[in-house]
C-alpha cells in the first residue's frame, strides 16, 4: 500500500509543479515527427498528474478495502488513472478551445457617440467618457474647436490606443 500511497502523493507532487512548469513535456515531446499530433496535450503536466495521482490512490483505495491482491489494485488503479487522464486531457482540451469574442480595437470606436467629462481646449487634450464592448472608458480626447463639459461628442478617429479625435454634435 506504501508504494501506491507514494505514487499518488508523486502525483499530487506533478501538479503542484505544472502550476509552475506549464508546457515544458509538450516542448519535450514536440519534436516527435513520426507521431505528429499524437502527443497534443496527452503528456500535459496536468495529465500525467492526474494519471499517476489516480492509479496511486486508486489501488491504496482497492488494496486497502478489498481482499484483492497488488496485481489487481494495480490494475483497477491502471484503469481509474487513464480514465482521469483521459478526463483532464479533454477538460483541458475543452477549456483551450473556449472562443470568446473579438478584442475591441480603437477602430471600433470611429462613429461612437459619447460625452466630454473633462473640457477640451483648442489646443490640447480633454477627456470623455465613451461606450467600449458594453463598458464606459475614458480616453484623451482632442477636437479642432474647444468643447465645453457635458456636451455630446462623436468620434472620428483613434490617433492612438487611449486618444480619440472628436467634433460636437450638431442637434
């Protein structure tokens, strides 16, 4: 029971150590020609964690509540282990492929209407409050006429990730 109760604290061990040491067995493994895409993921820190934790604890478990020898709670730990190998690599898979939308950009912002928070001089930079991808941010604003507090503006460029050029709004 010793050796399965080591395995699987080695591989709780394994886990603790891809939180630091995340990817290093797929660059190891991803020379690997002849079985190109083969090792994609299945030899994960996280997956070889699961696999030795299991099959470790799992045959300490089968060991230690049945009257079953150590070649069967090696092999019911053998089956549990790829099982909750197998379970990591896709849950991991799963989570690699969530797709979420797409980066906002300043283009984005072209045409969006928003207001000024501070005033905008002839000659400098003001801020105002504009709508991004459902959130309010404020940028450095600049405009070819001053522009007083709280009026509306409209965006017609991004010079820069966090400038924007406005005009008023006409009404």
């Amino acid at each position: 029971m010793t050796w399965f109760l080591g395995l699987g604290i080695a591989g709780l061990a394994v886990l603790a150590l891809s939180l630091v040491l995340d990817g290093v067995l797929e660059g190891v493994f991803g020379g690997v020609s002849v079985l190109d895409g083969f090792f994609d993921g299945l030899l994960s820190l996280p997956v070889v964690a699961a696999t030795v934790s299991v099959l470790g604890f799992g045959g300490a478990i089968t060991l230690g509540a049945t009257s079953l020898g150590a070649a069967a709670a090696t092999g019911v730990g053998a089956l549990a282990g790829i099982g909750a190998g197998w379970l990591t690599w896709r849950f991991s898979r799963a989570l690699m492929r969530d797709q979420t939308t797409a980066t906002p950009r300043g283009d984005d912002l072209i045409g969006t209407a928003g207001s000024v928070v501070t005033p905008i001089p002839a000659e400098g930079y003001g801020e105002v409050l504009l709508r991004l991808a459902g959130q309010r941010v404020k940028y450095a604003a600049r405009s070819t006429a001053p522009v007083a507090r709280g009026t509306e503006i409209w965006v017609e460029s991004a010079p820069s990730a966090t400038s924007v050029t406005v005009r008023p709004v006409d009404r």
